[in-house]
C-alpha cells in the first residue's frame, strides 16, 4: 500500500518513527514529495531507489539531521527537532566516521562520552559492544589496522554503545566487497533479533532490501502528482533467520525481486 497526504495517515499504535506527509525541497528542487509512513517497533525497514530519489535525505530528516519543508517528521507522537542520543545514524563512509588518531576502543568511547557516562563504566560498556561485533581483540588497533569491514563494525559498535531506541543506517555496506557484504548482513540480522532493535536502512541494492528487511520502502527519482516519490510498500514474509543461499533461492524472494524492479521502472 502508498498511502498518501490526501487522507489522514494512520499511524501504527506500535510506532516509533512516524512521518506525516512530509515534503523536503533542498535547492529549489523536490527531494521528495509528501510521504506518510510509520516504522514499529522492533521492526527492520529498509528503503530503496535510485539514486537521487531522496533515500538519504528520508534518514537525515528521521535523525533530526534535515527539517522538512512540509509534513512531520515524529517519534513516539513527538516532533523531531534535532539530534537524540536515542538514535543512532550510521554512516556509508565509514573511514571519514572514525578518527584516525583513536583506537578502536576510543572511537567506541565518543558515544559514551557524549552521552556523560561516567569514565569508570566505559571499559566494561566498550569491551561488551565490541565482542558483540567480533571486534574483541582489536581494541587497541587503530582504524587504518583494519579493514573495511573491521571499520565499519567498529561504527556499528560505537553506535551499540549508545543502547538507542532507533537506529539508522544509511548505505553501510555498500563500498564493501560481497563477500565482506554478506557476513555483516548476517552479522547485523543477528544484532537486530538480539537487542530487539528498530533500524531504517538505506540501500541501493533489491536484494539487500530483500535479504534484510520485514519490510521494503521504495521511492521513486523526480517525483509527480501523478507518481509521488512513495513507490510502494512491501512487506517480505521470508522466514527468520535468513541464509544467503536458501533465502535468495526461495520463490517468494524471486517474487518480490521482479515486483520490486516493477514498481521501479526497471526493464
């Protein structure tokens, strides 16, 4: 279903992010067009379409990052007016993401500090968040030691560091190489059961839409009245946990593939 600003938007009484025809404008131009969804609790979106279609934009505007040029952008029935500690944005560049000059258990150590923990229960916070991402015996290396993959775990546990409510990822896997890209899918699938977290997550690829998701937004480029950028929402009912073989292999997963390219405008 595309549900659109003409009609009152129904959010969900299990929502943590809620956007109420929300239009952005960023240069004169239209990123997107008024768009109503609602993400639950506990639940993995992802978000898909190409490029220029207002993907990132989306999940800067649910960080707080980005203010609407029209609509509502809220969580738990209150309006985002900026950065919370409670969301957690992960970023594709994930070498410009940490510093240099800190080791990996310091890069972990930011979230903490910003958030005022006390130095005394960092450590045990720091260690526990980089076993979780398999980063245990890296604590003291420094980004440019490891590979990407390696790095953009430690992103990920930094934001683990944080406990968020929300996390949002934009394009986290995509300058890796597919073998790389499958283990941290895996990896990150794992996380989301474990700690019960809701994640937003951009790609440009269907199948990591697919692969990922409980659900799929797609969005279309240069949207119209006629052909708003809300595309579709599709819900995936692939059975949990996923394999990257069986699951790609599954009819349903090949159904879902082709009405996704469709609603896209792939040939």
């Amino acid at each position: 279903s595309t549900p659109g600003c003409g009609q009152k938007h129904s959010k969900m009484t299990d929502s943590v992010l809620d956007f109420d025809c929300v239009a952005i404008h960023l240069g004169g131009r239209e990123i997107l067009s008024p768009t109503s969804l609602s993400v639950r609790r506990g639940e993995f979106v992802c978000v898909i379409g190409p490029s220029g279609c207002g993907k990132t934009t989306l999940l800067r505007a649910a960080a707080g990052f980005v203010v609407p040029s029209g609509g509502t952008v809220s969580r738990h029935g209150q309006a985002i007016r900026g950065p919370s500690r409670e969301v957690a944005f992960v970023f594709q560049d994930y070498g410009r993401a940490l510093l240099p000059w800190r080791t990996v258990q310091a890069n972990v150590s930011l979230a903490l500090e910003a958030a005022g923990v006390p130095a005394a229960d960092r450590p045990a916070r720091i260690a526990r968040v980089l076993d979780t991402v398999g980063l245990g015996g890296h604590a003291l290396k420094f980004p440019a030691q490891l590979s990407g993959g390696m790095q953009q775990r430690v992103q990920i546990a930094r934001c683990l560091a944080q406990e968020p409510e929300l996390m949002l990822m934009d394009e986290p896997f995509g300058a890796l190489d597919a073998m790389t890209r499958e283990s941290l899918q895996d990896e990150l699938a794992r996380l989301v059961r474990e700690q019960g977290l809701t994640v937003v997550f951009v790609t440009h690829d269907l199948e990591e839409a697919l692969y990922l998701g409980d659900r799929v937004i797609a969005l279309r480029s240069n949207p119209t009245l006629e052909k708003p950028s809300l595309a579709a929402v599709i819900d995936v009912p692939l059975p949990l946990p996923r394999e990257q073989l069986a699951t790609k292999e599954h009819p349903e997963f090949l159904r879902l593939r082709r009405e996704l390219y469709q609603y896209l405008g792939h040939h």
